[in-house]
C-alpha cells in the first residue's frame, strides 16, 4: 500500500501489512492484530487497561444491551451472538439455495463440516469447533467462525418455506464443483466482476442450467467469479460478484 500510495499518505508500519481477499482465501472478513504481554502491575499496564476495569461482565452486558437497542431478539442467544446449530427448517432452506447448483444436493458429511448460526448469519466450520462453540455459555458473544456463506432471510411467499436464505459470494468456495455453469469470456470476466450483466457475445458456453436459470459464473480458467442467471440464452444477469469487496 504504502509505495503505490505514496507515504505521506499512510504510516510507514503499514509496509507490514498483508492484504487478504475472503472470497480467495475462504474466510469471513478479519482483523489481525500482534499482541505484547506486560507484566501485572506495571506502569504500562496500567496504562492500557480498558476504562472499565477489565471488567468482562460489563462488557458482555453493553453488547447485549447494544445488540437490544437494535430491536434484535434477546432469546435463544441471538442477541448476545451465541453460535447455534440450526434447526430442521433453517438447514432446509440453505439446501434448497444450493440445489441451484448441485441438483443432488451438497453433501456436508463428505467435508467433515457443519452449518451454525449466529444471529441471522450462517457459517460453515469443522465439526469439532462446532461442537465447541454450542457448548458456550449464552452470554459470551462469538462475532464469527469458519466461513461465512449467507444469511437468513424472511422466506418468499412462493416458496411455501418458513424462513429463506441468501447465499453470499464468500460462499464461492463449496460451488467450485457446481454442474450448473456459466463461462464466460476475459472480457465477459472483467465485467462481470464490476458488477455488469454480460452479453452473449462474451458467453463461452453454459453447463447443466436447471429450471431457475440460475448458475455459478467461471472465467476460462475455472475461476469462480459469482452466481449469475441465464435469461433468453442471450444475458447473464450479475446476481452477485467477487468484485463486491473491491466495490464497497
């Protein structure tokens, strides 16, 4: 960041930094951080001890509180963002997302990994750390864990569901194998990723689109760009994009 910016403009410490994409390294967004041990007691300790005290209750308190203020629900955990197993029908309808693109359904067993929620935000993870966190106490919040494939939503009065579910493009990663295809052109590629709907000039070939026309958008290389749908053969529609991240 620094050379290309030029350092007026940032700290010098920031040559330090490392840029990750989630959409490429398979993660929720994240902050890393270094950490010093200070000896108890200590003039600098003192100095960087929270304004509470180091009082954790309060602090689990206020978040809950904040979370309240919001109007979110305060039961089941959902405001103090416990990680939970979802339930019969929340696991339905992310299945159903994902029969867009495997027809047979995805099968989790196979990855070792399973499906938690925490608030209306879903997440994949290994199987042991999920057990983990749905042994946590209910106020102690978990902000995130695993990957973050989509959210929870109010279902569509045409599905006939209880609850719906929007697949985000960090979920990318479990449809790299997807049977239905969109692939696209460099050109069609770079477009897309701004967001773009794509011509069929700039449409290679398509693979196994069902019924809802919907299908993962590859470059020529396989890459997954995002969830595009097919209208008339002659456009993609952008559903949703790795350019997001750049974008926002």
């Amino acid at each position: 960041l620094t050379p290309r910016y030029g350092s007026t403009l940032f700290h010098p410490s920031l040559s330090l930094c490392r840029r990750f994409f989630p959409h490429i390294d398979g993660t929720d967004g994240f902050f890393i951080a270094k950490f010093q041990k200070i000896r108890e007691g200590s003039e600098k300790a003192r100095e960087n001890s929270p304004r509470d005290g180091g009082n954790s209750e309060k602090f689990r308190a206020d978040l809950a509180s904040g979370d309240r203020k919001r109007g979110r629900r305060d039961e089941e955990g959902i405001a103090s963002g416990k990680a939970l197993a979802l339930s019969k029908v929340e696991k339905e309808a992310v299945m159903a997302s994902f029969k867009h693109f495997y027809p047979l359904g995805l099968n989790l067993s196979e990855r070792s990994e399973k499906l938690l929620r925490i608030r209306d935000r879903v997440f994949l993870c290994p199987e042991k750390i999920a057990r983990t966190l749905v042994a946590f106490p209910k106020d102690l919040p978990v902000a995130s864990v695993g990957t973050y494939i989509g959210t929870l939503t109010p279902p569509r009065e045409s599905s006939g569901r209880e609850v719906g579910f929007k697949l985000s493009v960090t979920g990318l990663g479990l449809l790299q194998n997807s049977t239905s295809r969109i692939v696209l052109t460099a050109k069609g590629s770079n477009a897309f990723i701004y967001g773009q709907n794509i011509l069929s000039s700039d449409i290679v070939k398509t693979e196994g689109i069902g019924a809802s026309r919907v299908g993962v958008v590859f470059s020529t290389e396989g890459i997954p760009l995002g969830i595009g749908k097919l209208k008339n053969r002659k456009i993609v529609e952008n559903l949703a994009d790795i350019g997001k991240y750049v974008r926002d």
